[in-house]
C-alpha cells in the first residue's frame, strides 16, 4: 500500500529529480506515465522517489503495486495519467511544473480547540528549532531597511523594482503609500547557525497581490518554500484586510523582503510553514520522531546545508495522528419510507452550508447525510465544490443518481468533493434503495468498496442500513481503513443505530461516524460517533468550546465537530475499556415463544432437544420441541470477526434452523455486562440469540425482544442454565431481507453469493 503522507509536493520534487537523474533501466514503466508538462515519467518509479524524498528511505517495489494502484493514487493528488508503452524515460533536463491546487498536508495531534492562531504553535515551533538546530530566537529584529531605494545596486533590485510595479498596478495605490515602516518588523523565527529566517504563514498572508508577487519572482529565486504550493494557497484563500485599505499590498512587499534579503547577507533562503498543515503545538521537541515528522515536512524546501543539520538518526514518516471531522446535522422536509430516501421536488433542495457556517474551524473532512441532493442539481454541486475549496478539506456528501439505468431506478451514492475543484462517486449503497450495489453485473470487491484518503488516513464508507451487513466495513477495515463514514437519511431508532455502530468501531478497530437529517417530527435523533473502544465521542457546535456526548447534540439545523485521535485505532483491545452496560438485564414479558433450554454439561456448551441433552462441538442442529435449530459456537475474541458469525447463520439457513450464537470463552476477559452491550450490535444483525458463557457459567442471553429488532439483556436462570427464545430467530433471510426485498427475485441468489465472498 502506498503511504497517504506522500503528497503533491513529494512527486512535484521527485519528478524535478527523475529530470536530472534519468530512470534506471528496470524502473521503466509498463503501459501507463504520468505527464507533466509534455515530459513522461513512470508511475511506481516516481512514487518511490517521492517516499525517499518525503522520508530519505526508498519504498520498495514490492510494497506496492504499479498499474491501477499506482495510477489512483497519482491521479487522486491532480496529475494526469495516459496509455503509453514509452516507459516513461524522461530525459535529464530542467523541468518546470504547473501551479495547480496543492494537496492539503497531514496533521498532526490537536488539542480539543484549536486554530491557526494558536500560541502554543509558535512556541513548540521554536522549541523543535531549538532541539535542531542549538538556538533559536522568536521575534527577533534584524533592522533589515523596508524600502526599495535601499537595494538600488544590488543584485535583487531588477526583481523588487519588477514587483514594485505589479502592487502598484494592482489596484493604484503608489508604493509610498504602502511602504510606512523604515525597518522590517521582527521575524517569526531566527536560526543563527547555519543562519536563516522561518516565518509562519496564516491564511490572512495568501492575497490575490501575494500571488501576483510571487508569480513575479525570477524562476531562479533562492526559496526555502515551494512556491507553487504558496501560490496555490493563495488562490485558495483569496484572503482580504482592507484596515489599512491597502493592507495587502503592503503585507505581500513585506513578504518578498524577507524571502529576498537573506541572499544579500550569506544567510540561506527563508523557510515558510503554513499554520493549517499541523497542530504544531502538538508535537514533542524531546521526541526523536517529531522531530523527524517535523523536519520532513517543515522542512522538506529548505535548502540542503539546513536540511544536513537536522537529527536523521531515525527516519520516521509523518502520520496523521488526529482528525477533525464536521457532522452535518440539517432538517429535511419529508422523511424517508422503510430506509429508502423520498424523491421529488423539496426533500433533496437543500441550502448548501457555506465557509461561515463553520465559524473559523479548520477541518479534515465533512461528512453529509445520505441522499442530501440529487447528483444532477448543478447549482448544488458547484456552491459543495466551493465550500470544499474554501474549507481546504473533502466533503463527502450522499446524493441520489436517478435514470442511469434501463429501469429509472434511483441509485442512492456517496460523492467526494475535493479541494481542487473536482468531485467524484466513491461509493454506491448496497441496501434499502431502488437500485442496490449488489445487483450491478460488474460488482466486485474492489471496485465496489473502495477506501479512500481523508487528511491523511485511510477511510471506507458505507450507506444508512447498509452497516447491518458486517462483511462490508470488514472488508474495509482490510483494506487499511481507520475511519468509517456510514451517513444515513433521518431519525432512527437510538438503540439499533448505537449498537450496530458501536460494535462495528470494536470488531474492526476504526472509528465509526454516521450523521443524518432530523425530520422534525417525533422522536428526535442525534449524529453517531463511537472509538475502537466503543466509547461515544463528543461533539461541538462549530465555533464553540463547550463539547456533550454525541447523544445529546440534538439541535438540528448544527454542524457539529468531533476531534478523533488516532493513536487508538493502532492499540489493542483492551476488553475493560468497552463502555459498561446502560441497559439492565430484564425479565420477558409474557411466556416465550419458542423456548429452547441451553446448558454448560461438563463444562460444555448444551442444548436440550427431543431425546435429552446434546453437546454442541463447533457447531450443530438439534431438534427440539420448539423445532429445529443450529447452535455454532464462537470461542473467545472470535466473536468480533463478522465472518464467524455470517458463517453460522448461512448453515442454519442452508439446514432451515433457527440459529444461535454461543460465544464461549475459559475465562471472560471483562465483565459481562460490558460484553453482552457489544452483543446487542451483532443481535441485531444476525436476528439470532447470542449466549455468552465461560468455565463457571452462563452469563448472558441477548436476543430480540420484539418484531422491531429491539435487543435486550434476559435475565439467566441459574449460573448454568438459562431459556432461550428462538421465536425471534429468523436468520439469515431476514437479516438479509434488507438487500433482497428491493432486487428482482431472478438475481436474489447471486446476490448474496457476492455476500459470502467477503467471508
């Protein structure tokens, strides 16, 4: 797999470097190059440049895969990919490149409440140079003269008196009247050994004159920043100060002082950082790896004798060890019937959030409900594709796709928007909708359940009732993704939504995040966001400090923000972290159906049928008085892989049983109670009983309480005995009923074949 820090700057460089190097003679491409300004160069080559330019160590070739996997990638981050068997041998020369939208960097760990503002940014700035390079002063005044008549005769003159003109002609203001100080103001940052100047950049510094001045700059310009990716910026921000009203003008000839002047002292050229691409007051200066994440992005410009003095002792690539993600939470004007979304004028006619709506928050990503507008409204479309250039972050967004096939059926779809001003179809729902995933004569894995990258991190997304069926976010958590995205349509019920999603974060350790419309009407709903914990995560309205459990942001027409740290999803399950159980154990109301008696015999799991009691090995039907049923038994931890238990489910509907699950363990690895709330998730899917039990008992039963798929804790009899329900058992044909009721019944069982191959 291809690592997600690589970014647009890394292949801008390796390409920059293949130019004047050449390709080795088996690093050629096959069939496919990236072109760049009519130069052709070999895709898997130049990511594996890019990786050692990003982190000083080459990606071996068998780490990834050239062809589609390579090409994806490439072309995800803007650059175009064509047919070619010329092998991409480009040839030594300069190359120029275009200054097309930059992608958007990494972050690193932030606080709760964060902005590009922060103070303690600048100091862990400083404390990092200090680390690396000895010393370090902030604010520091070198008295550098701020006006033009001070270089005449120099060799940097020619180029400021070329950059005078442009502010000039800008908008007419003269160069008195913008140029007032005699000196520079202090600078961010002063490393006087090997001596050069860091400035921090926030989004008020990219103007529409600071992307002229730097356009200006003579292509030789001595720059310890990528000016493409400022000018990028710049048309990104559009920023505007008009208090002085020539502000920006003024502010844009500062800048060009501090990055020319150093070259007339001796002192290397001036590093830039843009305060959005990290927390940086997240980083550790005592940390050998922040260090290195620090210098292999901060510094990744610079020029090669400040690069040199930087701690390389440990090579460590930058991760993205936290994000931010904006939960829209609309109101919708009609409501959904039986999980498919409405059509029609109204229902999918919404008003598109724009940049202040987010109040100043710097996020990773948006997530919309499901079917939020129809792909074809333009207007729509293209007020998304701005919200995503203005937030500088992806949006993903449900839409509906109607009429793309012979029968007119609506097809309910996820888009991606992204920064660069394109958007594309990422995901197609597979459940209660017009038209299913499943049913598409080209499905496969692959194609149909792709992951995605998200500030850095790998995702995977699913749609509304498409996270009963566990084997798709399996599949996803395989493929690498971290984060899960599974946007709905409107109110749910609380306890099925919480425990699926919950249960889903656990069993495939990535976080879980679902939010949706409000109808307004009835019982009220809320987004959902859950850790590989299982745990519930806080959310804010934009712009405000005060965080509340998920549960309780009810409040609709809100976006709410939700920090997710990433460490968690690489630690191991730590079974007492699940959260405790908020529901009790109760009592059935009224006789049970179908009751079936289960036992520990010996130690052993048990069922009593017909002719006494019969022990259960891995799995086994036993006919009883209530009728036939297939008991699988799932040892330990096991019980968290979805296939497991699919498996159970597909011979108990191939031997017409009614299942039931019996999770037996030695010993339980926490308290029960916190198990048995896991369990209700996967009660719900599977539409069968789940016994839990260890060497001193049995200690829990969770089953549907009612036609509704309402899952409950029962009370157990004695530690060894307890009455299990199968009225409520139906399996997988009602389990599955959620795909199959909406697809023709001459393709029903070629669907869930496709199913079974994600076991």
């Amino acid at each position: 797999m291809i690592p997600a820090f690589i970014t647009k700057a890394h292949i801008v460089e390796a390409m920059r470097r293949i130019s004047r190097e050449g390709v080795p003679t088996r690093r050629n491409g096959r069939g496919y190059c990236l072109v760049e300004d009519g130069r052709h160069f070999p895709p898997k080559y130049t990511i594996a440049v890019a990786h050692q330019i990003a982190t000083g160590q080459g990606l071996r070739s068998d780490k990834f895969s050239g062809g589609s996997e390579s090409n994806s990638f490439l072309k995800t981050r803007g650059f175009n990919i064509v047919e070619c068997q010329c092998g991409g041998s480009c040839r030594a020369g300069s190359v120029t490149f275009s200054s097309g939208p930059s992608e958007k960097k990494t972050h690193i760990t932030r606080p709760t409440r964060h902005s590009e503002r922060c103070h303690e940014c600048k100091i862990r700035v400083r404390e990092l140079l200090e680390r690396i390079y000895g010393k370090c002063q902030q604010n520091h005044k070198l008295s550098w003269p701020a006006h033009l008549s001070s270089y005449e005769g120099t060799s940097i003159y020619s180029a400021l008196r070329n950059v005078v003109t442009v502010l000039e002609e800008y908008r007419g203001f003269g160069f008195e009247d913008f140029v007032r100080a005699k000196t520079l103001a202090p600078f961010d940052f002063w490393v006087p050994d090997p001596g050069f100047i860091v400035e921090f950049d926030e989004s008020q510094h990219f103007t529409s004159p600071r992307k002229l001045v730097l356009s200006a700059y003579p292509d030789d310009s001595p720059l310890g920043f990528s000016r493409e990716r400022w000018i990028a910026l710049c048309e990104q921000h559009n920023a505007k100060d008009d208090d002085p009203p020539y502000r920006d003008e003024q502010r844009a000839w500062y800048d060009i002082l501090r990055d020319f002047v150093p070259s007339l002292k001796g002192f290397g050229p001036t590093v830039r950082l843009y305060a959005r691409d990290f927390a940086w007051c997240s980083l550790d200066a005592n940390s050998s790896d922040d260090r290195q994440r620090f210098s292999a992005i901060a510094l990744q410009d610079a020029a090669p004798a400040i690069r040199t003095t930087v701690d390389t002792s440990t090579s460590v690539a930058p991760m993205a060890s936290s994000l931010r993600v904006a939960l829209i939470f609309p109101k919708v004007n009609r409501g959904t019937s039986h999980g498919v979304p409405p059509e029609g004028a109204g229902a999918q006619e919404p008003d598109i959030p724009t940049l202040d709506s987010f109040r100043g928050e710097t996020i990773d990503f948006a997530l919309f409900p499901e079917g939020y507008i129809r792909s074809s409204d333009a207007k729509r479309i293209k007020s998304l594709k701005k919200l995503a250039r203005d937030l500088n972050a992806p949006l993903l967004v449900g839409a509906i796709e109607g009429g793309i096939d012979s029968t007119g059926h609506a097809w309910q779809v996820l888009l991606h928007f992204d920064p660069d001003g394109s958007h594309r179809r990422i995901y197609t729902k597979h459940s209660t909708a017009g038209a299913v995933a499943f049913e598409k004569p080209d499905w496969e894995p692959n194609a149909m359940l792709p992951t995605f990258e998200l500030g850095g991190v790998r995702a995977g997304a699913t749609i509304c009732h498409d996270h009963y069926l566990g084997l798709l976010p399996r599949f996803l958590a395989k493929q690498g993704a971290r984060v899960w995205v599974n946007p709905s349509f409107d109110n749910v019920s609380e306890i099925k939504w919480s425990s699926i999603l919950r249960l889903r974060a656990v069993e495939n350790r990535f976080f879980a995040l679902c939010t949706l419309h409000d109808k307004g009407r009835g019982k009220s709903t809320h987004p959902f966001a859950f850790s590989p914990e299982g745990k519930e995560l806080q959310g804010r309205q934009a712009g405000c400090e005060v965080a509340q459990p998920l549960s309780k942001c009810n409040e609709s027409g809100t976006i709410y923000v939700v920090d997710l740290d990433m460490s968690a999803v690489d630690e191991p399950l730590d079974w007492s972290r699940l959260p405790a159980a908020d529901k009790p154990k109760r009592a059935r109301k009224g006789e049970p159906r179908k009751p079936v008696r289960a036992a520990l015999r010996g130690g052993e799991p048990a069922i009593l049928g017909r002719s006494g009691w019969e022990t259960i090995e891995a799995g086994c039907r036993v006919e009883t008085n209530n009728g036939s049923v297939y008991v699988g038994v799932v040892p330990k931890e096991k019980i968290l892989d979805a296939a497991a238990c699919f498996r159970i489910l597909d011979c108990a509907n191939q031997l017409e049983c009614a299942p039931v699950i019996w999770n037996h363990w030695d010993r339980l690895p926490t308290d029960s109670a916190r198990l048995a709330t896991l369990m209700m998730g996967r009660v719900i899917e599977c539409c069968a009983p789940i016994l839990i039990s260890d060497g001193e008992g049995i200690h829990e039963l969770v089953e549907l309480a009612n036609r509704n798929k309402i899952p409950a804790r029962r009370t157990t009899e004695t530690a060894g005995e307890t009455l299990v329900d199968i009225g409520n058992a139906w399996g997988l044909n009602n389990a599955f009923k959620i795909v199959t009721k909406h697809v023709t019944r001459s393709v029903r069982g070629s669907v869930l074949d496709r199913y079974r191959r994600l076991a």
